[in-house]
C-alpha cells in the first residue's frame, strides 16, 4: 500500500513511528529523580544544616532544575521530612520498620541470642543512616515550628520498635527469666539509641562494627540468661 500523502498523513505516520514512553518507565524515571534530590539533602543538610541549605543547592548537586524539586516536595519542610523518613527506613517505600523483613527475621530467630545478633545488626545500618541527621532533626525542629509538628508528641516511634522486638526477645527459651518485656525494652531503646551510637562512632571513633560488636554483646549479657 502506497504511504499516507499529505501533511495529514506524515502526521499520522509519524504518530504512529514516534515511541510513547510507557507509564511504567515514566514512575522508574520520577522513582529516580526523587532518589536524586533526597541524597543530595541530605548530603547538604548534613554537611552545612538544614537553615542553611537552599532548595537551589540541592537542585544544583542533584543536576535537576530547582523547579524540578520544587514540583516533587513543594518546599524544603516538606524534603526534609522525606529526608529523615528515607533515612531511617533505606528507602521510599511505605513500610513501617516492625513489617521490614529484617526485624521479622529477626524475631523469628529461636534463641534470644540469636534474635540480639539479627536485631543488633540490623539497628546498626539504620544509626548509620539516621544517626547523623538527628542532631539537625532537633535543631530544625527549635527554629521552626512547622518542622516540629512534622513528629507530634506521642509514643516515641522507636520505643514502639523496640518494644516489639522485646516481646518476641522474652519469650524465647534462653532470656533472662527475671527481664520482662518492659525492662527488655528500656534496654534495647537505650543501648541501641542514636545518641550512645553517636559517642562511640562519631565522637571516640569506632567503626560501625565495632559498635555492632559491643552492642551485641552487651545487649546478650544484659537480656540473655548464662549458660555454663
């Protein structure tokens, strides 16, 4: 058949040539973008502060048009928040820590001890993550209140954590049987805090491996019954 003649017909030749992105590609594409912007806040709010990081800077280190930034958070309140949330759960996905398959493993474990080495290792790659934006967390949150109401007052969101993780941790056969779950849960929350990972880490140099060691073996001696 002989090709379509005609302005009209190049058109519709040309529709039919011209490749439609599909929709899936488009959300990796914006999947990406968004990854972009996140890392490079949180590389500019950890090395010079949340007040003092513009939205351009960010779009400048993340090679995005500041508007670009603009149409994903609406405004740096909006990508801090997204900066914290990433940080803490590894990635965007919308799934609370005690549904990650980590912290399920975990508690799946038969010993406590063994529940101690999964758990510990796991709360370590989050501190890692976390642990150095929390100093910038409090300071935002004292110079805007906008930023404070982001984290309303309540149950702190990791004591609830670490609550579970000692429910399952005191139910297995070779736990302290004088621990209970309240107390194993102060003592996960404290051991495992962002800010006693911070003074072995950051201020007196430890490795994350050490940390984890120490952590490790502290917290089975704490909540694991001896065994000779």
């Amino acid at each position: 058949m002989d090709a379509v003649k005609g302005s009209d017909g190049q058109n519709a030749e040309q529709a039919v040539k011209r490749p439609v992105e599909r929709p899936d590609k488009r959300a990796e594409r914006s999947r990406r973008t968004r990854e972009k912007i996140v890392a490079a806040a949180r590389d500019l709010f950890v090395a010079q502060g949340y007040g003092a990081t513009s939205l351009q800077e960010v779009a400048d280190r993340a090679g995005v048009a500041v508007q670009t930034v603009y149409f994903v958070f609406r405004n740096k309140r909006a990508l801090f928040k997204d900066v914290v949330d990433t940080s803490i759960a590894g990635d965007g996905e919308p799934v609370a820590t005690m549904d990650r398959d980590w912290f399920r493993a975990a508690c799946a474990e038969p010993s406590a001890a063994g529940q101690l080495r999964a758990h510990v290792r796991g709360v370590r790659d989050i501190l890692g993550r976390v642990a150095p934006i929390m100093p910038l967390i409090a300071a935002a949150s004292a110079t805007d209140p906008e930023i404070a109401a982001q984290w309303p007052a309540g149950p702190d969101p990791r004591y609830t954590v670490q609550h579970a993780a000692a429910k399952a941790l005191t139910s297995k056969p070779d736990a302290r049987p004088e621990i209970d779950t309240a107390r194993a849960a102060d003592v996960l929350y404290g051991l495992l805090s962002p800010e006693l990972y911070l003074v072995f880490v950051r201020d007196r140099g430890w490795s994350p491996e050490v940390w984890e060691e120490w952590a490790c073996a502290t917290l089975t001696a704490q909540l694991c019954a001896e065994h000779e």
